[in-house]
C-alpha cells in the first residue's frame, strides 16, 4: 500500500503531519508513505526516516483561505494536487490531507476523477452520538443541490464504507427527514425514499433531526446544504451549552467546587460529542481513496488517518463502490 | 377587538384553554373572547363567565391524530374550522388553537384564506437564543419546499411581525446559510439573496445554523424542510445534553450535593432554551391573524397568546402585510 500525505495541509502542518506519519511508519512496517511537499522545509524534519517514508517535493501551498477551485487549477504544483496527482497516475493508492476542504473537494473531482458512474462525490465525515458510535453523514458539503438518484448513491457508498471500514454487517442507512412516516419531507426526499427502499441496502427509513444524536442510524443520507445545517446547529448549540456551563461553574468558589466533582464525567461526555475524535473524512465516489484528516489534526490523528486508509485499502472501497454503481446501471 | 379561541385544541383542552381565556379576560375589558367548541362541554367551565366572554358552539374536533387537509375539508362543524370560519365571515378579527398544527396551517389556508398576492403563508415561531431574546424563524413547517420570491415574502411579513408585535424598530432578518459570504449556499439561498438585498427591510446577510443562537438576527428566513432540520437538531441537542447532565448529576451522592449548587442558574438557563416560553406562533399571510399556541399549553400560555394576538390586531399586522406586499407587486 501506498499512501500519499499532503505535508503542507492543515493547521499544525507540517510539523504534526510529518510527526504522524513517522508514527504510522513505525507500526505498519508493511505501508510505504509518499510526504508530499517542500523539500528544503521537510528534509530537516525526516533526518532519522525510515525506508518506507518518502518525500516527494512540491514548491506550493494552497491556504485555508485560497478559493478551493481557482487554487486547484492554478497551483498545479501545490502539495495537495501534487498527491491528488499520484493518486491519479495510480504512483498511490490513496491520500490524505488536513488542508482546505473545499480544495480537497476539488482536487478529488479534478485531479484524482471520479469513479465512472457517480455524479457526485460526497464528503462523509462521522456526526457524533450520545453513545459514541457515531454516523457517518453524506453528503456534508461537496455539493449544496442534490437529486433523487444523488442521494441513492450516496447512500450505496456510505453503506459500503461503513462495512468495508467500520465492519458493520449490515448498516443501517436513514434518510434525513422531518417526520418518520414515509410521504413526510420535501420534494427531494419524497422522490429519494422509494429509490433507497429498493437499493442493495438496508434502509431504515426517515430519521429526525432530533434522533440524530440517538445513532438511529449508521448511514445518514442528505444534500449537502442541510447537512451542513444539521452539523452546525448540533455543533453550535453544544458549544453554547458547553459554554454556558462553564460560566455557571465558575460564578463562585461554593460553585467552582461542585464542579469539580462534577467535572471528570463531564469532560468524558465532551469529548464523545467531539467531531474531531472520530478521524478523516472519507471523499467518497472518487476513482482512488482521498481522506480528509481535520484542519486541527495533531500527529496522532494523521496516525489514525493513515489507518483508516490503510483499512479502506485493504478492503477494497473504492472497488467495492465502482462495481456496486456500474452493477445498478 | 375579536378573538375566537379553539377551546378544544391542545393537551390540555378545554380545561386550560378556558382557564386562560378567563384571566385574559379579567385582563383585558376591552377585548371580546369568543370560546369554540361543545357547548354541552363547554358550558359547565362557563358559568361565571363575563359578559366579553362568549360561547360559540361546534359539534366536532380535529384531534392531534387526524390527517390536517382531510379533517379540515370532512369536519366541517370542528372548533378549529368554525373558529376559522368567524374569522373569515369579519365575526372575529383573530383564531388561537392549541390543536393539531397540520390542521390548523389548512384551516388558514383554506377557511380564512390568503391575503392576495401571498403565494405560501409561513408558520413563524420563535426560536430560543443565548440571552433570552429569540429569533422568529420562517417557515417552520407551512411548506417544505420554497421559492426564492417565497423566501422574500417571508422576510418581509416577518420583519413587520418583529416591528408590530415586539416593537423592534429595524428587526435585523438574516437568511439561514452554510456561510456568510453572499455568494455561499445552494440554488435556493443564492437567488433569494439578491432579494433580500433588494427587499424594504434589514437584510443583515447570511446567517450560519451555529450562530443562531448567538441573537445575530431577529428574523431568520428559511425554507420549510431546512428550519425543521435547524429546529429539531437544536432541541434534540438540548435535551440530550440535559439529559446526560442529569445523569451525571445523580451518579452519586457526591454528585448529587454538588448538582444542587448548580440548579438553580441551570434552571433558568433551560428555561431560556425552552421555546414553549416564547408564546404562540403566527401563520403569517393569512387575510386574518392566525395565532397557533403550543399543544401543551397551560392557562397561562393561552392568555399569553390572548396578549399577543391583542398587540398584533392593534398594530394592524394583517393590514401592513397586505399593503407591503401589494405595493411590491
């Protein structure tokens, strides 16, 4: 196996990123590592590396802030299409970067291609749930509009990556929706629910925004644009609770010391409802394995990234969706 | 002033309804309240009731259970289509029911009618924020799907509620995205925008689901299926924190001491979250005001939605709304 990282993507890059992967290097001895970025920067960081960590240079960057499709095109020698790049020329198998998301997007679609088949891409990184198990949601911010059959292959392709990556016999996939039964939504779902009713998938049906949190579902399927209203507002309001605690907690010294008994089973709770601890986001319907590992990814999380991909690889994903959607054709 | 009340409607009815309807109208004189329902029912609970207070007899009622379109098209003589139909006949100048809301967004529609030129009516309740001010969002749940003229008529007939029922000056009316910038979100949010822009009101741009609890607007525009999403996500993220925190709090007795030095500032932060305390919500471009009260509502909510329905007969809500949307015809 063979897995480019983008050196140069995320906030902590390429320190943290370089770190990781040396940590990935040492356990799976059986991985080669292809770092992609600035030579005369990651030379002096990879002094003491392994045999199967190399570096591949690339002179630019794409920023947090650079227009995701504008700087796809332009910095055809960015760390992140550079690594798109080998992907696509098959020199890897996969890719991981902890860069800007929407030039990630991009670079999938562009550079590395989709898979024959898929309209549209998706981004499917896992909601957080009370129990901790979480759900893997898609499409959270490739494309804003979705249609009926978008939406089917949406749920094809998390189905898949939950059983391929996560080992779950048979996901459970929901359908986001404002009500159980199964005429409730809009025209989108409405049109979608028969389609993923008759798919190679074990459809659940409509499930709330307010069960999300529940893990009705191991698979949640909807457009990108209320996805994103659906994460926000979770995000949003859990850090508003979080926050007002925090006040309430620290009014006076009789309330600072509740708290600290309070406190232990408090932070384990905080940290199940983290998005961050859950690793990449897979980009799925792409001809070859891109991850997006989160923009605050310390070493240990592009460690995780590397062996989510390595998982992926090993069971064959992006195989596994191309034959499933040329086989529904 | 007129108001027919559904005393039939809500969990708690006729008891509470009643109730309420009697401490408003010790309240308020001036204003005549006409109770909806079984006479036979309703007659007992009546019988110290002021001259203002009157009852209006209808044989049936729309239970919560009942398909909304076809109960209100078959039960013809239910209180909440009789309450709509004195409405209509200029017999009364509002309706509140605490009934089935399906129903009652047809009884609008169908029995008292649209103002002309409104193409959807919106339901507009309110949704709780951090400091206890609240945002009325539109629509929640009228209509699934919408246009960007739709979402235009929203803003507009919500920025007058804001000014005539809440007497804010300028309400700030933001349009619920997936990020600030003008040209963010999808197909939808992208031609509303321009309208907004354009519209005689506020428009403060593009508001983020996590940022609504924040108060960055005093109206917040979205389509059905998107704010039903955006409400649900935001109780359902609520209550299962709250919930989790109860559990932790009652862990042990040492947990139990220290929970009890929480309580009270917890208390009356959930209070804060709790958007049953924000009243009843309009049915905004019915050629009439249609207010719908929380189906739990106690006494108390019920003579609050007396005031309000009050405050927005004596603004001339309904009027405003008309001549605003006739004159950007």
């Amino acid at each position: 196996m063979r897995i480019a990282i983008d050196a140069m993507g995320g906030d902590r890059a390429p320190q943290a990123v370089v770190e990781g992967a040396l940590l990935a290097a040492k356990e799976w001895q059986d991985t080669e590592l292809i770092l992609v970025g600035d030579s005369a920067t990651l030379e002096p960081l990879l002094r003491d590396k392994p045999a199967h960590v190399s570096l591949h240079h690339a002179a630019e960057v794409i920023d947090a802030e650079d227009e995701p499709v504008k700087a796809v095109r332009r910095k055809k020698d960015a760390s992140m299409v550079v690594a798109g790049r080998l992907v696509r020329e098959k020199a890897a198998d996969a890719m991981i970067s902890a860069g800007n998301t929407g030039a990630l997007m991009a670079t999938g679609l562009l550079v590395v291609g989709r898979i024959r088949g898929i309209d549209r891409p998706a981004l499917a990184p896992m909601i957080p749930t009370l129990d901790g198990s979480g759900v893997l949601a898609l499409d959270l911010g490739a494309n804003m509009d979705a249609s009926p059959e978008n939406l089917l292959q949406y749920a094809i392709m998390g189905s898949l990556y939950r059983n391929k990556v996560h080992g779950i016999g048979k996901p459970r996939v929901g359908l986001l929706n404002v009500g159980t039964e199964e005429k409730k939504g809009n025209e989108l779902t409405k049109a979608a629910f028969p389609l993923l009713a008759e798919a190679p998938i074990h459809f659940v049906g409509n499930v709330e925004a307010r069960d999300v949190l529940q893990a009705e579902c191991d698979v949640l399927v909807c457009d990108g644009f209320v996805g994103n209203i659906l994460l926000k507002s979770l995000e949003g309001t859990a850090e508003a609770i979080f926050g007002v605690l925090k006040q309430e907690f620290t009014r006076s010294l009789t309330t600072k010391l509740a708290a600290a008994v309070l406190a232990p089973g408090l932070r384990s709770f905080k940290k199940k409802l983290d998005y961050t601890e859950h690793g990449g986001a897979p980009l799925l319907g792409i001809d070859g394995l891109v991850l997006k590992s989160h923009g605050s990814s310390d070493a240990n999380a592009i460690k995780n990234a590397v062996r989510q991909a390595r998982t992926a690889l090993a069971g064959r994903l992006v195989e596994a969706i191309s034959s499933e959607i040329s086989s529904g054709k």
